[in-house]
C-alpha cells in the first residue's frame, strides 16, 4: 500500500471539502467555507492521505488552551491559538472506498507525532459513544459526556496525554 501523508495546501479545498462530506452526516460536516477557514488558519494541523496517489482521508483541527472541545471551535477558526497546549481533532475521516486498511490510524499517529514535536501536552477530540474504544487504542481517555452538541449528536470529550 503505497500511502502518503503531507499538510494540506489550498489546492485541497474542494478535495477535503468531497471527503469530509462522504464521512459525516450533513448536520456534522463542515461545510466548504468552513474548510476554507480552517486551512487558511491552520495548515500546519490539517493532514490528508493519499493512496496510490488519490486522496483518501484527512485529519485536521486547531490548537486550543482548552481540555475540551467546545462547539464554538468547531464554527470559528480564528479561535485556533498556535501556541495553545492542545492539539484538537476535529475530524478523522477516510473515504468509505478505502477504509478498513489502517489509513486511519495511520492519521491519527501521524497528527499525534507531530502534536507531541510541537510541544502540545496532548490531544483532544470529541466521538460518539460507539467510537470510544477505537480511540482508547490510541491511548486517550474518556472524559464523559462532552458540553458540545455539534450537529445535535451526544458526544464525549477524549483526551491523550503526553
């Protein structure tokens, strides 16, 4: 499997834009001018697989003080602070096609990596309840049930620490 990931660039809006669609239901997706947002204000913490060359997933969110995730990150990319001490995840997606193969994970590691060299504490994210384990590989823990309601769902906080 010949897969590569690199830091999004611009080119990639309406690629990741495709993505982010195919994996989260519409009230959850951020939208193409959210995308756009995001990658003008945190380029550095937005990565996208590509396998064989066609992209495949994507993982991105921005640095926050914050230990949690709150809704109003989600929608407002100016809030991102690059010398915050946490790396958030806003999305860990990969296209329907290509999932099962491990890209996923390979993301995750990726972004935690590069989390870790930047001096973060740790990362955060918020999953649905079904989800939990897949993170707790990782070496998160669950926080319990999370303020935020994004895209009306029931969401917990989960936080790696470094």
């Amino acid at each position: 499997m010949d897969l590569s990931i690199r830091r999004i660039c611009p080119a990639d809006l309406d690629t990741v834009t495709k993505i982010e669609a195919a994996c989260f239901p519409p009230a959850e997706a951020a939208k193409r001018e959210t995308m756009a947002r995001r990658i003008a204000a945190f380029p550095h913490s937005f990565l996208i697989a590509e396998l064989e060359g066609a992209p495949a997933g994507l993982i991105n969110g921005c640095v926050t003080s914050q230990q949690t995730i709150t809704d109003d990150l989600f929608a407002d990319a100016s809030l991102h602070n690059p010398d915050g001490a946490y790396q958030s995840v806003f999305g860990l997606c990969v296209l329907p096609e290509y999932q099962r193969r491990g890209i996923a994970a390979q993301l995750m590691r990726a972004f935690c990596e590069l989390a870790r060299a930047d001096g973060r504490k740790g990362v955060i994210l918020t999953c649905k309840q079904h989800l939990i384990p897949y993170y707790e590989q990782f070496g998160f823990e669950n926080l319990g049930v999370s303020q935020s309601v994004h895209g009306g769902a029931v969401w917990y906080d989960l936080l790696l620490r470094f």
